[in-house]
C-alpha cells in the first residue's frame, strides 16, 4: 500500500501537467465555442435566407457527426487539400466547433424563452433590430442559459480527452504515456479518475454559486446534451 501511494505521488505531476493542458484546451475551445453559439442562435432566431441556412446547417451537421469524426477532418484530412494543423490547434478547432454547435441550441432556446412582446417594446423605443437583440434580448438569454452552459464546462473538460488520439499530451495522454512507461494501469487511471472528480466537482460548486445569484425564478433552459 505504501508502494501504491509513493507511486501516485511521483506521478502527480507528470498528470497535472496534462492537467493545465486539458485546461487550456477547454477554456480555449469554449470560447469558440461561445462566440460560433451566439452568432448561430441569432441567426437561427432572427436571421433570414441564406446566413439562417448556413447556422442551420451547421448546427445539425456538427451536432449529427461524431466529435472524433471531426478531429480527425481536421488534423488528418485538411493536410489533403494542403492545411496542415498542428495537433493543439486541430484539438482546439474540434472542439471548439462542436462545442459552438450545441451552445447554439442552448442560447435559441433561452432566446426563444425571453418574452416576444420585449423585441416589439424595444423597436416602439426606437432600438433597431440589432439593437434590441444585443441591449435587451441577449443579457436576459444569457442569465437564461447559465445552468446549461455550465454543464457545457463540464462536458467538455471530459471531451478534451478525445485529443489523445492525435497524440495531444492533455491528462488522459500523460496516463497513456505513464502507463507505456510503468505498465501500472490500476494506479495511473485511477489517479487520473479522482483528478477529473476534484476538477468537475470544483467546477460544478462555482458553477452552481454563480447559477443562484444569477438566476431567473421560474425559467429555465433544458440542456441539448444526451
């Protein structure tokens, strides 16, 4: 038992390295995310012809493929038509895409949920479309969809992991490398499992603070995740 636990500790590190690069990964990818969702469910809401196509499509496509599908277009089909990605930008972009994807459904629905009449009030007081939608609808969808985006974090520092198939050193892939190298398995995932509980755990707590001092009493928005 004492051997078990000098071993955790030597690894430690090792781990928490691919820790910061999980991290990175998902913070960066999120952020896409945030911002390819936001421009999607307004165009999905308010826009027209072809720009309300184009979301259209691409939210179905993405969230219809598998999100290892889409890395590997990205890291080993692009080089085919001469772009070539490193392997921590491809991580990024997949995920970030993806994660764009389902965001976008999470602020439709918390935009559809915001009162019709307010849109009308907006534009009596002189607000143009654009206007109204940034001013008035937006911060009200955005409180709206708080509680699913949060599970959107957690989700995606658990979808990170996908990146070790490109050979991304992210946590998963220090275990990976940690196992080839002590050929413990029992010891090295299960240290790599309790790391994600303390992380997802940390998350979920801020994330449920935030949630109840942001709150609207009585709306809510369903999460688009199986």
């Amino acid at each position: 038992m004492a051997e078990e636990v000098a071993f955790i500790g030597k690894i430690i590190p090792e781990l928490l390295k691919g820790l910061a690069v999980t991290c990175r990964l998902s913070g960066g990818a999120l952020l896409l995310g945030l911002g390819l969702g936001l421009v999607t469910a307004v165009l999905r809401v308010y826009g027209t012809g072809l720009l309300k196509a184009v979301a259209v499509i691409y939210s179905e496509v993405i969230r219809g493929t598998p999100l290892l599908v889409q890395l590997f277009i990205l890291y080993y089909g692009l080089p085919d038509v001469g772009i070539n990605l490193d392997r921590l930008t491809a991580g990024y972009l997949a995920l970030g895409i993806n994660s764009g994807a389902y965001q976008a459904e999470y602020f439709r629905a918390a935009i559809q949920s915001v009162q019709a009449g307010q849109m009308s009030a907006a534009r009596a007081l002189g607000l143009s479309k654009l206007q109204a939608v940034i001013y008035v609808i937006l911060p009200q969808a955005l409180r709206l969809v708080l509680p699913t985006w949060a599970n959107e974090v957690i989700y995606m520092v658990k979808y990170a992991s996908v990146v070790y198939t490109i050979a991304v050193p992210e946590l998963l892939a220090r275990g990976q490398m940690l196992n080839s190298k002590y050929f413990k398995p029992a010891a090295i995932f299960f240290t790599v499992s309790v790391i994600y509980i303390i992380v997802i755990t940390l998350i979920t707590k801020l994330t449920d603070g935030l949630e109840k001092r942001l709150a609207i009493p009585g709306l809510a928005v369903e999460s688009g995740r199986d």
